[in-house]
C-alpha cells in the first residue's frame, strides 16, 4: 500500500480537518495520500483499485454535504464497479438528530452495494460526545493501518 485516497464530504470544514489529520499522520508513515475535498465519481473509479476513506459529516435530513453529492448521486445513479476497492469509512453526525450519521451510513450501503469492501468498522463520530474528531479519527487509523497493510 503505498497510496491512499481521501474522499471529502464537509459543511464547514469539520471533515476536512479530519481528512487533512489523516493525510499528515499517513503521510509520516510513507504513505502518499491524495484528498479529494470535491469528490467525483472519476475521481475514484479511474484510480482503481487502491485503497480509499471516506470522511463525511451529515446534514440536513441525513443529507450529504454539498460537496460530495454529485459523487453520491453519481454512484447510486449510474453505479460503478468497485470490486476492486477497499475502503474505511468515518462519518461524522449529531446524535441529537434522529438521521445521525445518516450520509456516512448511507455511503456505505451505496459503495457495498457496488463491490466495495470495508476494511475494519465503520467510525461514527457524535459531535455531542467529543470536541475533536481529530484525536478519534486518529486512534481508528492506528487500528486501520494493520488490517490495511495485512
């Protein structure tokens, strides 16, 4: 493994900071990391197969965020193979609202449903249990890493 993809999703950069935590820590661990903060379907299935995060927070009625939309719609409208794709996945939400982590969850299904495989437990962040998704963020990639490189 000597690359990873970052897809964004971000309403007010939440998850972007996540992203860009990730990228320095993989990084120091010679990992190339590119981070797609506005994410296309192209974006992912024209450097298949390789190793992908997901890092998106929810909005709305467990809506995307406006910047990873078009790359969800993409996907669930005109699919994809991904069968080639391992992924990690961390969404982020509000455990006060009845779609937490809805987007996350959602783009999960949507990158299984098309061949994907998750690598390890999806991370769900709750914004009304912790102040910096960062240090969670980071303490999932420290148990990520080995499944990855396993």
């Amino acid at each position: 493994m000597s690359e990873i993809h970052i897809f964004v999703g971000s309403v007010f950069g939440g998850a972007l900071d996540v992203a860009d935590e990730l990228k320095a820590a993989l990084e120091s661990e010679s990992v190339n990391v590119i981070v797609h903060e506005q994410p296309e379907l192209a974006d992912l299935v024209q450097s298949l197969p390789h190793v992908a995060i997901f890092c998106t927070s929810t909005t709305g009625s467990g809506d995307f965020p406006g910047n990873i939309s078009a790359f969800a719609s993409s996907l669930n409208e005109q699919g994809a193979d991904l069968t080639s794709l391992r992924y990690g996945m961390i969404a982020m939400g509000d455990s006060s609202y009845p779609t937490f982590c809805g987007a996350g969850r959602r783009l999960d299904e949507l990158l299984t449903e098309y061949g994907a495989q998750r690598i390890g437990d999806r991370l769900e962040i709750d914004a009304t249990e912790t102040l910096h998704a960062d240090e969670d963020a980071l303490e999932w990639l420290e148990s990520w890493l080995p499944l990855v490189k396993g």
